[in-house]
C-alpha cells in the first residue's frame, strides 16, 4: 500500500515537472511570437504615410540613384534572398569588408548597419547612396534623378512639395555632395535645399522598409496553437521542436537571440575567426559609434522631425567602452536559414558551419583583454546540432508578395520605361 | 504537506492579488559598503526590471552617519559574468539635494547583472553600494 502510494506521489510529481517544464516552454515560446508592429519612429513624419511608403518603394529598386545607374538598394537586400544578396560581404559599385544584413524586420532595430553608425532607419538608407563602395552617386543627382522622372517627381511633390531646380547645373553641379569641390561651390541654401529633398527620399524608404516584416513561420504557427489551446505539435517537426528546447535551454542562444526578433537588437563580440587573417581587423561597434557621433542625419538633429524625443535621446545616449571594440549587432535569426553566408563578414557559408563554430569555439581570436565573454562551447551531439538546425529553419516566413518588387502604378499598369 | 503547499500557494496568490510584487513605487535599499550611506530607489514599470526594456530609477541617498548632503551620486550596471556593462550612459540629474533621476537605463541581455551605486561624499571620499538583480 505504502509502495503504490508513494509510487503515484512520484509519478505525480513527475507528471507535474514535465508539465511545470512544457508550461516553462510555452512562456518562453510566447515571448518570442508574434511579430509586433514595430516602434514607432517620431523622427520620421512620414514613416505611416501609405503613399510615402509605395514612393519609397519605387526608391528602393530604382538603381537610378546610384552613380553608373546600375546599383539600387535591392542589389545587397535583394527579395527573393530574405532581402540579403546570398554574398559572403557587399557587392555593390566595389567590394565592401561587411555581409550584407536582412533588412526584413529592420524596423525594430535600434542601431542599424552591422556596426550601429546610424540611429534611424531613414538615414541608415542615405549612407549607401552616397559611399562609393555601394551606390556611388551623390544627393544633388539623387535629387536630379527624382526631378527628371515624371513619376518619381510627381510623387515626390504630392508628399513633400517642391523640388529644387536642379536642371540649373551652375547652382546644382554634379556629383555635389559633401567633401567635394561641387558641394563647396554650392550657396548654403541650395545645399539646404538638396539635403532637405535628400532626407525626404531616405524618409520614404523607410515608410517601405517598416512594411517589411518577416512572414508568419511555422514556429509562429505553433505559437499562435499554443495560444488557441490546442497546440499542435505537428506545425513545427519533432526535431525543430527538440531543436526550440535546445535553444531555450541549455544551448544558452537566448542570453542574445531573444525577444520576437530574436535579437538583443545590441553588439557582441564573438571572437569570430577573420574572414581574412591577412586582413585589419573589423572595429565593429568601435568605429560604428564614432561614425554615430559625427552623423549629419541623427535623431538629435536638425534633420529630424523629432530632435527632442524620448528615442532621439536614447540614442544620443548610447556608451561606448573598451568592450565594444570588435563587437556587431546580433542579428535577427528570423529567416536565417534563408539569409546566409553568416556573420558579420561571412565567415560561414552554412547554418552547420555556424552550429559547429558554437559547439567548439574553434578557431576563436581574442583581440584584445578588454573583450566580453558570453560563449561557452556547446558540446552537442550530431543529433542535438541537427535539432537546433531544425528550429533555425523553421522561423523562415516571407512578407506579403505585393512588397517584394518594384510597385507597378496605382491603376495596375507598369511604369513607363522612363522610371525604370 | 498538503495543507502547508496550500497555505504557501494562498499566501502567493494574495501577495500578487494585491499588487505588493509588482507595484511601481515600491522601493529597494541598501546601503555603502562601509555603512556611511543608505542607498534607497524607486524604479519605474516595467517591475521587476525586464532584459532589454528600457526603464528609470529614483534614487535618495541619506549620509546614516554625518546627516551631510551627498556631493554626487554615479550610476552603472555590469555582467561580471560576460565582462561587459551597459550599452547607455547612466547620468543621473540631481533632483533634490539627496536624490536623483537616472533616465534611459537598458539591461540589454538576461543574466546576472550588478548595479553600482557610487556615492561622493564633500571631501571627495567614494562610498560605492550594489546590488544584483537577475534578470530571465
């Protein structure tokens, strides 16, 4: 009697820890779905406008920004890619040192390229048109390039007025941007005037980018079950199930993936081992700070439609210290099975390569004493690696198609080739 | 053992019924390690502190010994574990002449976080207390 007795008092709790463990599980999986709209972003007034948005979209596979006319931001953040370029580093106009991120989701980030340089996304998307590794061109032809398309000008003077008359190339000279001769030459309002309309465009092209948020995964699915009661296992396979315990447990990936983006959205330093031995290292976070402070487009500044707001002033307040040397932003890991090669400078070609990094730590290079220590190596099985692969891959979900090319016009037809 | 798990889940289920864990408003303290000061702070929601979610604290240094004003008061949180701080600066503004506002403060990651609390006294003497919250 005592024996069956304490055998039920066993199996009770038992019974008990495992559903105290699943209970665990589902907390943990609710914290990471859904997807919620993201932050509101008051330096942008135009960051809800539906038609800011559609012109912004027009902007973002428009390679007539660039300065050959052959580079759009659709080149690095190309669609059918999760909206990376499947490169080990950015291909644009030349070669560049970092891979190429999602942008999809970008709208919850609160530091944007890899190494945090700007605070918005809005001026995130000026930097590329005016660096020569990527687009190449400068604002006075980016502006020029808006005013000579019929489409493009008409759009942009219904949303923000005006453009300047940059067909008058004494007061508007080509290739002016800061740091040349042109821009120098140029009268202060003009520059005013150029900039002004320059801000605008990248404000549009967030308005499109905020609309860019990973699909609906297999993994959400079975969260939203969990929340409808039923949760149904078979939405996600057994081993991504084994994979999501793995995750949340002791494969420790939640101390950075965590939240619905599955990212701390901050900067870490993993010791990667260098894509190129022979090469300097990446400052990372180091050199991304500083370039943040210097930034003609802050949050804080004269350019933004909110200086004084509670998100211009956290960023004004970001710290730097020794620790962030050589540290990136953790990225997100929705869609990762579809946005490789991975790590800041592609180091790894393949989800397995990234696994089999964290199970070991192999190759691991401590640039300096003053580096963060949050790895410890996994010591997984095959099978273990395997699950965790298996969950990575099931958090892929695209956005709506009608995102994903360039917009045809409002009454169903394609633009005329003239805004090609 | 029945009764007294029942009696502990009552206890809890009243405590969080009435809001005592989770209140904005109530206050930790501690104190300088050498005894000099009593550290005391409000922190505003979210309570407890969330990984990653922004939030604010009031803090109100009383000198235990001299009753002398306290010339400054430092902020800052660490992960000892991880070898790594916060990613924003702490700046408190003095509010009144024994307290402070620190605004913006971000524990970016789950772990085991110690917050520092650096006292100057009017001869410029430091008195640091801490004090370690986890976070999941």
């Amino acid at each position: 009697m005592c024996m069956i007795a304490a055998m039920t008092v066993c199996l009770t709790l038992a019974a008990s820890q495992t559903s105290d463990a699943a209970d665990r599980l589902h907390a943990m999986a609710k914290s990471l779905s859904p997807v919620p709209p993201p932050p509101t972003n008051p330096t942008n007034a135009f960051a809800l406008s539906p038609a800011a948005a559609l012109f912004g979209q027009r902007l973002f596979f428009d390679p007539g920004l660039s300065r050959a006319g052959d580079v759009s931001c659709s080149t690095c953040h190309d669609p059918t890619l999760a909206f990376a370029d499947g490169k080990q580093v950015a291909e644009g106009l030349n070669t560049g040192t970092i891979n190429s991120p999602t942008i999809l989701g970008a709208a919850h980030h609160r530091w944007l390229f890899l190494d945090g340089r700007a605070d918005t996304l809005w001026s995130q998307a000026l930097g590329p048109i005016e660096n020569d590794l990527e687009m190449g061109s400068s604002r006075t032809d980016a502006v020029r390039h808006i005013a000579g398309n019929e489409i493009l000008r008409a759009e942009y003077t219904a949303l923000f007025g005006p453009l300047p008359d940059v067909e008058n190339l004494d007061r508007f000279p080509v290739n002016a941007r800061p740091g040349r001769p042109q821009w120098e030459a140029m009268g202060t309002e003009d520059q005013h005037a150029i900039t002004s309309a320059f801000v605008n465009l990248g404000k549009a092209i967030e308005a499109y980018e905020r609309l860019l948020q990973p699909g609906h995964s297999d993994f959400d699915r079975w969260v939203a079950s969990i929340d409808a009661g039923t949760s149904s296992t078979e939405l996600m396979s057994p081993a991504a199930h084994r994979g999501f315990g793995l995750f949340a447990g002791d494969a420790g990936c939640r101390q950075c993936h965590f939240g619905p983006m599955f990212s701390d959205l901050e900067f870490h330093d993993l010791a990667l081992p260098p894509r190129d031995p022979a090469a300097a290292p990446l400052p990372g976070r180091g050199a991304g700070y500083e370039l943040l402070r210097k930034r003609e487009f802050a949050a804080d500044g004269i350019w933004s439609a909110a200086p004084g707001s509670t998100k211009a002033r956290r960023a004004a307040g970001a710290r730097i210290g020794p620790e962030h040397w050589g540290s990136f932003r953790t990225p997100s890991l929705r869609n990762v099975a579809k946005t490789g090669p991975y790590m800041h400078a592609g180091q790894f070609e393949t989800l397995s390569e990234v696994l089999a990094f964290y199970n070991t730590l192999d190759g691991q290079v401590r640039r300096h004493h003053h580096a963060e220590s949050v790895l410890q190596p996994l010591n997984f099985t095959p099978d273990q690696l395997a699950d965790l692969e298996a969950f990575l891959k099931a958090l892929s979900g695209d956005p709506p198609a009608i995102l994903l090319r360039k917009p045809r016009r409002s009454n169903g037809t394609e633009p005329p080739k003239s805004a090609e | 053992m029945r009764l007294s798990t029942l009696c502990m889940f009552t206890l809890i289920t009243l405590l969080l019924a009435s809001g005592c864990a989770q209140r904005p408003g109530i206050k930790d303290s501690t104190t300088t390690e050498d005894g000099r000061f009593r550290v005391t702070w409000w922190q505003t929601p979210p309570r407890p502190i969330e990984a990653n979610s922004y939030f604010e604290l009031f803090v109100e240094v009383e000198d235990l010994t001299d009753d002398e004003e306290p010339y400054d008061l430092r902020f800052d949180a660490t992960m000892p574990a991880h070898r790594h701080g916060m990613n924003m600066v702490a700046s408190p503004t003095r509010f009144t002449r024994d307290s402070w506002v620190v605004r913006d403060l971000l524990l970016h990651m789950p772990g085991e976080w110690v917050m520092t609390f650096d006292v100057t006294d009017q001869n410029g003497v430091l008195h640091r207390a801490s004090e370690t919250v986890i976070l999941d």
